[in-house]
C-alpha cells in the first residue's frame, strides 16, 4: 500500500505541511480549488518559467489579493533583468483569474537533494536521449553525495525507443514510505519524447523528524501557567 499513497499527502499535519493556505465557504471551494490548479498549471506552460527550475508552488490566499510563494533553484531566471521577467509571469496570471498576484521568490539551497529538481533533471536527459541507467545512477548518487540519506529513481514508459514500455529503478541508502516520522519528499515529471511519455518518480529521505517545532496559541499558554500555578499550591 505505501507505494500507492502520495508521501507528502499521507505526512500532512506530521513533519509537512499545506501547499495551498486559505479558508473558504463550503459552496466555492470547488472553484478556489480549481482556481489554484489553474494558477499552477498556468504556472508550468509560461515560456518564462520553463528552465527555472521550479520545485514548488505555495498559494496563500488574503481577501484582496493571492500570493504565490515559487521555490525554485534558479531565481535569477525567474526575476529576470530587473525583474522585468516576474512583473510579465504575474500581469499573465493576473489577467487569468481576474485577481490581484503577489509573486515571492524563495531559492533552494541544496537542489541536489530536492526530490521534484531532481525528477526535472532526469526527464530533461530522458528527452536528449541520454542513457537511462547512467542518467539513474548519476542523480541518485548526486543526491547522496550531497547529504540524501536515502534515494530512489522510478522511471517507466518506453525507455530507450524499446517497442514495449517498463520500468526501471535505482535506489541507494533507505527510503521508509511506511514511517510517518520520516522526512520524504516526493518529486515527479514527465519527459516527452518522441516514442512516448516516460514518468519520473523521486522519493528522498532526508532524516526522521522526532519533534515538529510548533508555535503555541494562546489557549496553550493559559492552560500551560494554569498547570504550573497548581502544581505550586
């Protein structure tokens, strides 16, 4: 079954967290819901943001306006000069949904070991025709090298022109799908080529998440000096 489930999807409220933040009435979630795969569909088709290298999209929505927070490992592409190539991404979303977008830029330090950069990466090769087993073996110990404690590469489709399609993966270190503490991150990609569609899978261990840092709301704070007031008496 844990191949079957989304890893980030099945870690939400654990160790990750929402990628899209708003609260609506029950009668318009569908279309806000539809609106956010739009803006980030959108997002993947403008010419712009083609070689950014985007990993992931958060939207936040405010009464006025939405902001979109883009991780990405190459900013200097998506900015452009002067960010001339930003303010033409946002006028074109903006002119989609008919509402006011705020853009944020939030770089990745270490794209190496992020899981969706690395599915890019894999099916950019897979389209020039390069040696899948190589391209597996390159990344998967690319990631390791730069601190992945576990990697695994899942590629099926027609590889290398054959007549039929399969699947061929490449995994170092370990990959725990089933523990719930364990920080995965998921990527995934598609390269079209010219003999068919070939899907790109990339799970990365990152480590086990012991304690999630949470900020305390107030009826925490009370019930917590409550607590220490009777334990004093």
């Amino acid at each position: 079954m844990g191949q079957k489930v989304n890893p980030i999807g099945l870690r939400l409220g654990i160790n990750q967290t929402w990628r899209s933040k708003w609260y609506v009435d029950p009668r318009e979630y569908a279309d806000t819901l539809h609106e956010d795969l739009k803006i980030r569909r959108l997002l993947k088709k403008i010419p712009e943001s083609k070689n950014a290298e985007i990993s992931d999209v958060e939207l936040i929505r405010h009464p006025q306006r939405v902001t979109l927070v883009i991780h990405t490992s190459r900013p200097g592409v998506l900015i452009g000069t002067k960010g001339a190539t930003i303010e033409k991404i946002g006028s074109i979303l903006q002119k989609e949904i008919d509402k006011k977008i705020q853009i944020k830029i939030k770089e990745i330090k270490k794209p190496e070991v992020d899981a969706q950069i690395i599915a890019l990466n894999v099916a950019r090769q897979l389209k020039s025709r390069a040696s899948f087993r190589r391209t597996l073996k390159m990344s998967v110990g690319n990631a390791m090298r730069h601190g992945a404690q576990g990697v695994k590469i899942l590629i099926a489709g027609r590889l290398g022109g054959a007549e039929m399609s399969r699947s061929e993966s490449q995994m170092a270190g370990r990959v725990p799908l089933h523990t719930l503490r364990a920080n995965i991150d998921y990527g995934f990609a598609e390269a079209e080529t010219t003999f068919g569609v070939i899907g790109v899978k990339v799970w990365v261990f990152k480590g086990e998440v012991l304690k999630k840092e949470t900020k305390e709301d107030a009826g925490e704070v009370v019930r917590k000096k409550r607590e220490r007031s009777g334990s004093r008496s």
